[in-house]
C-alpha cells in the first residue's frame, strides 16, 4: 500500500496547498474560509504547530445546535483537540485504522513539526480503490496466462 506521500504528491496541484486558521480567529472567519476554498475542515495552527482541527460538523454540533454566534467566538473553542497527525511515511492503511478507530474525518500530516498537508478519509477511499481496481487488473492478467 501506498505512503501518505506518495498520496499527497498524486493529489491535483489545487489541492496539495493546505490553508489553515489561528485558534483565536473566529470560527466565521473559519466557515468564510472553508466555503471559499470547497472544504471540510482546516487545520487550526498556532505559532506553526497544529493544534487543533476545526470543521462543518463542529460548528454545526457546538455552535448551531447550541445557538452561539460564530462572529464573536474563537475557533479554539469548537476546534478538536489534542490532534492526532501522521507523519509522511505512514501507510494509507495505518491511517484508515487511525481514523476509523478516533472516529476522524481528516488527518493532518506534520513532518518534523511542519503541517505538510491533509488527508481526507474521502482521498483514502478513493486511493484504496484504485489500488483494488490495479490488483484486481493484475489478477486477471495472471488467470488469462498474460503475466
């Protein structure tokens, strides 16, 4: 199975940027930004270590439901934290096993203490796929003699 590098480098160039937000911003300065750019969740980083990971499902759970103005709250109030990261040579299948078992839907990934990008559990999906799709192409090349 393939490294999360590998997986980074093979996501489009659009994407490979990751933006991030401070934790004492607030948390419509995160949605603002979450909307512009077509995601999720942002990585919330103070003086360049991650922090904490912020995202739709917060705000909705601990803002929305609870009636809380997201123009005068901080981020570091919603965002979840400790965070748990991988470093760039952990396997995508580790990484499943990781988020399944915190009940995450994004993992950042630090190297040497750096943010280097982002894994969604929807970029791990669609990598195990094709990695079935390839396996299953190799099989079938075995059984029709074609090695």
């Amino acid at each position: 199975m393939k490294t999360v590098l590998q997986l980074l480098k093979e996501k489009p160039e659009s994407h490979q940027a990751v933006l991030t937000i401070g934790p004492d911003q607030s948390v419509l300065d995160a949605l603002r930004l979450m909307a512009q750019i077509n995601v999720g969740a942002l990585p919330v980083v103070e003086q360049g270590q991650v922090v904490g990971v912020v995202s739709e499902r917060d705000y909705a759970r601990k803002m929305v439901l609870l009636g809380r103005s997201s123009a005068g709250t901080p981020v570091r109030s919603i965002m979840n934290a400790p965070v748990i990261t991988v470093g760039p040579g952990e396997t995508l299948e580790r990484c499943m096993n990781i988020m399944t078992d915190s009940h995450l839907r994004h993992l950042p990934v630090v190297e040497r203490g750096e943010l280097i990008g982002l894994l969604s559990i929807g970029d791990l999906v669609k990598a195990a796929i094709a990695e079935q799709a390839q396996l299953i192409g190799q099989l079938e090349q075995y059984i029709r003699g074609e090695h």
